[in-house]
C-alpha cells in the first residue's frame, strides 16, 4: 500500500493477549487492520469533541398521524445550519414512519439539529449516530 509507514509497538503481554482475542472476535485477520481503525476511530471522536466538520446520521422514529409533525420535521431541516445530504424515509406501520437523515456539518450544527427533531412532539425516538469526519483517514 503506498504511503504506509511501520513501526514499533511496545506493550504489556497481558494487554497484548487480550487486544488479540478482541481482534479475534472482531474478526480482523491482523493487528495493523485493527490499529489503525482503532485510531480513525478516536481520530473522529475528537473531531467530534473539538467541533470540527462531521458526518452524522440522525435516525427517527415518529407518528406520522400527529397534526403538523411532517411540516416541523421538514421545516427544521430546511433551515438547520448543518447540511442535510440525504434521507430516507420508511413507512412503518399505520402509525408510525422511520427516517435515516445523512447530515453534514460542524459537530455543533448536527448535534443542534437532531436536538430539534428529536425535540418534536410525536418523535417516539431519536438518535444521532456519529459517522465519521470529512478528514483524510
Ligand atoms: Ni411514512
């Protein structure tokens, strides 16, 4: 792979011992694989605390039937300062609709719109995942 950098780790064998039957249930087939997700992955944690530009998805779960709940959903991500990307929507039931918004933005602004939406009378539940950074990683 081009680009890719050895080097040395040095850590206890019991930490080593059982770092390999975290991977091992994982399924990774070697350290380095898992090293380096595991550094991507405080990597976004970071940017996350920091504020930095992220991608978040935001999932709802929600009474479709509750008077004007649509409009105040569509309304909030018409005007959030984050960036809705995409979003799908998934008919439940009668009563209720799921719906999985990919958005992006600064963490502040994607946190702040799934505060609102999660906010909304009839949202039974509301998530917001962290999904990674615009970063190079
Ligand atoms: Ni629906």
């Amino acid at each position: 792979m081009a680009g890719l950098v050895r080097f040395g780790v040095s850590m206890e064998g019991e930490l080593l011992a059982a770092f390999d039957e975290l991977l091992r249930k994982r399924g990774y087939r070697n350290r380095s694989e898992a090293l380096r997700d595991l550094v991507r992955e405080a990597l976004h944690a970071q940017a996350w605390e920091e504020g930095g530009e992220v991608l978040g998805v935001i999932v709802l779960l929600y009474e479709h039937t509750r008077r004007e709940l649509l409009a105040r959903l569509t309304e909030a991500q018409h005007h959030a300062q984050a960036q809705v990307l995409a979003s799908l929507h998934i008919h439940l039931d009668a009563d209720h609709c799921l719906e999985v918004i990919a958005v992006r933005g600064r963490a502040e602004a994607v946190r702040a719109l799934a505060d609102r939406l999660r906010a909304e009378k009839g949202v039974k539940l509301g998530r917001l995942c962290p999904a990674g950074t615009r970063g190079p990683f």
